[in-house]
C-alpha cells in the first residue's frame, strides 16, 4: 500500500472513529437522567426548552398561594378527629421544585425539611403494593384479600368479597374497626370535620368512598403479606435504591403495633389524618415522583414494573379521576390545561407531586392551596 492510500486509511479510520464516538456521545447525552444520592443537577430554564419568564411567573404564583392550615397544625383534631399518632409543632412555608428532564429548573422555599405529606402516603402505599405484586406476594389483583390474609378482619360474608383491586380504586366497602376507627365515619369525636352521614353499604367494587380507615386495613393486609415494616420495604426497595436521604420518616399511630411471626411491627397509615404518616423533604417527594415519571425504572433497575405503573395511572369504573392511590387528570378536569396523561399524588394542605409524561415534568408544590392554576402556568411556561 502506498503512503498516499495509508494516509487516506488511517484518515477514514479516524473519521470513522470519530462519528461512532459523536454518536456515542450524541447517545449518552440523550439517555434520562437519574440524579445520584446526594446530588442533583440544575439547568438553567432555556437548557430544558422552558421560557424563564413565564417559568419565574409560575413559580412568584406558587409562591404566593400558600394553604390557610396554620403552621402549627393546631386544627389537626378540628378538622379530622382524636389523634392517634403524632403531629410537629410547626411546618415550613410553601415551597416547591421544578424538575424537567430529570433536572432541576426552580426551586423555591425551604426544600429540605421533612415534613408530614399527608396522603401523598397512599400514593407510597402503593407502590409498594407493585412490589408486592410483582414478587407474587398478592396472586392477583381481583383475588379476594381473604384469601390471602386471615387475621379476621375478612370472615363477614360481606368483607369476604373485597379484593386487592377494590382496596386500590377505594372501592373496597370494606365494614369494620381499626386502630379504634370505625369505617363507617360516624362521630364528630373521632371524625371532627371529616364524619360522613350513616349511608347503606355497597358490595365490594361497586362505589368509591375515600376512607382513611378502609386505606388502614389495607396497609395492615399488605404488612402481613410483606412479613416486614412497610417503611423498611419502602426504604430498601424503592427509596435507598433511587438515592433518596435518610432523613424522612414512616411514623406509625402509638397503637398500631401487631405480632408478625413472633416479631412486633407497626402498621402504618396511608397519610397524616390522625397523626403520623410519611413525613418527608421536598427533595425526596421529588426523587419518588422522578421514579414514576419514568415508570417505575430508576437507571438501569425496573423497581416497580411498568405495567403496574400503567394500572395504576388508569382511571376506575366508579370513582372520580382516581387509580390506585393517585389522582388522574384522565378526564381533563382536575387540572385543566395540563394534558390528559398527567397525575398526582395528593395530601391535605395541598402537598402535591404532579407527574407530567407529556412533558417530561415533575413539580412538587408543599403547602399550597392546591390551585390547577399553578401547574398550568409552569406548563405553560414550556416552548411549544
């Protein structure tokens, strides 16, 4: 070969090389970002195709729309009953993070204190029912939790008939006690603003009521399939592995505790409505909602399997826009403007995750007034 023809090889060679490593770097610079534990990268609001002007006009209406709960939870009882587990002394103000494409475009307020989410819990309950699901623990969806758990909370004829599904879609109907709450939310002493009027019960899957009592049941069922504390489940499965800190908490009612083959476990709550629940920093609640924003996988490692995402985000039969534990957006009413795919996870004082697929977009907004209008701006704020 002469010079010339070596010159021209090792040339194309080189072009050659040079292209698969642009791809590859092209590629790389394409794949989702996962932030590692203890970091995550922001980008600047043009980098992720967002106007900065309109995205600062979100972020002042967010800021200026904080929920009316005081901040020292002094209208806990008032509003939802006796207390069974603890409450804080005080809150944080509103505070929030926008996050597109895995990065963070905004934030705003104190991000960084953990504090009680509320029933954004069931949302976390949720998943780890997937996990459940998923390893075989629960045979099927529609399988009748009696089969299953045989504690004596299922031996009416009636209780008999609720299923994995029907506790989900809270439509289970399921009759009966926990922790000393009645399901039937009679009693302003143990209901406080939140008792209900005497009504006829339903079979089994035919009427959604959101019931924290029934939701209480559910987690006890789960906890005795799991054979481990729910919160050490969610802390090795799902929080540990998508680099989460170690800083929030899983707190059970102070009589919530039951013997698990020999062992005393608490069960916990699907929220904060009589004290405990998850109580959580901005940051974390993000990570989580990053998780189900990519459905379930968390870099290489599918934690909650896809399809259980998918049937989780689906609405059911009698419900409003509802799953299994989050809130859809299915039907375009709940928050008007945002696309059709979206969904929540939803706690009282307006401690939300907001999931946008469509976008690309995961904004947590804690201690808000709930307004649509907040999430609607940030998506507006995103070049079309």
């Amino acid at each position: 070969m002469s010079q010339r023809l070596r010159q021209l090889s090792v040339a194309g060679l080189f072009l050659v090389s040079s292209g698969l490593i642009a791809q590859s770097v092209s590629a790389a610079s394409d794949s989702p970002y996962y932030p590692p534990a203890g970091e995550w990268a922001h980008k600047k609001p043009a980098e992720v195709g967002m106007d900065a002007a309109k995205l600062a006009e979100a972020v002042s209406f967010m800021m200026s729309h904080e929920t009316n709960r005081p901040p020292d939870f002094s209208d806990q009882e008032t509003m939802f009953g006796k207390l069974l587990g603890s409450v804080p002394t005080e809150r944080a103000a509103t505070n929030g993070l926008i996050i597109r494409h895995g990065y963070i475009v905004s934030e705003f307020g104190d991000t960084m204190r953990p504090d009680p989410t509320y029933s954004v819990a069931k949302s976390m309950l949720s998943t780890v029912a997937g996990i459940a699901l998923q390893r075989g623990l629960i045979p099927s969806l529609d399988d009748p939790v009696a089969n299953s758990i045989k504690d004596g909370g299922y031996e009416t004829p009636h209780n008999r008939l609720a299923t994995w599904r029907n506790h989900l879609q809270q439509e289970s109907e399921w009759e009966g006690e926990m922790w000393g709450k009645n399901a039937n939310f009679i009693g302003k002493e143990a209901f406080g603003n939140g008792e209900m009027k005497p009504r006829a019960i339903q079979a089994p899957g035919t009427k959604y009521e959101y019931n924290d009592v029934r939701i209480n049941r559910f987690s006890l069922s789960l906890l005795e399939l799991l054979k481990k504390p729910i919160p050490d489940v969610f802390r090795d499965e799902v929080m540990n592995p998508i680099g989460a800190s170690n800083t929030w908490n899983w707190v059970p009612y102070t009589n919530s505790y039951v013997m698990i083959d020999g062992k005393r476990m608490a069960s916990v709550s699907g929220g904060t409505r009589w004290g405990g629940g998850v109580w959580i920093n901005s940051y974390d609640m993000a990570r989580f909602g990053l998780l189900w924003l990519r459905r379930g996988k968390w870099g290489d490692r599918q934690i909650v399997p896809e399809s259980y995402v998918k049937l989780a985000t689906t609405a059911s039969a009698h419900g409003p826009d509802y799953g299994f534990f989050w809130w859809l957006n299915t039907t375009g009413k709940e928050w008007p403007g945002s696309p059709a795919n979206s969904f929540e996870a939803r706690g009282n004082g307006g401690n939300i995750i907001y999931i946008d697929p469509a976008n690309d977009l995961v904004v947590v907004w804690r201690w808000s007034l709930g307004s649509s209008q907040g999430f609607r701006k940030v998506v507006e704020s995103i070049v079309k």
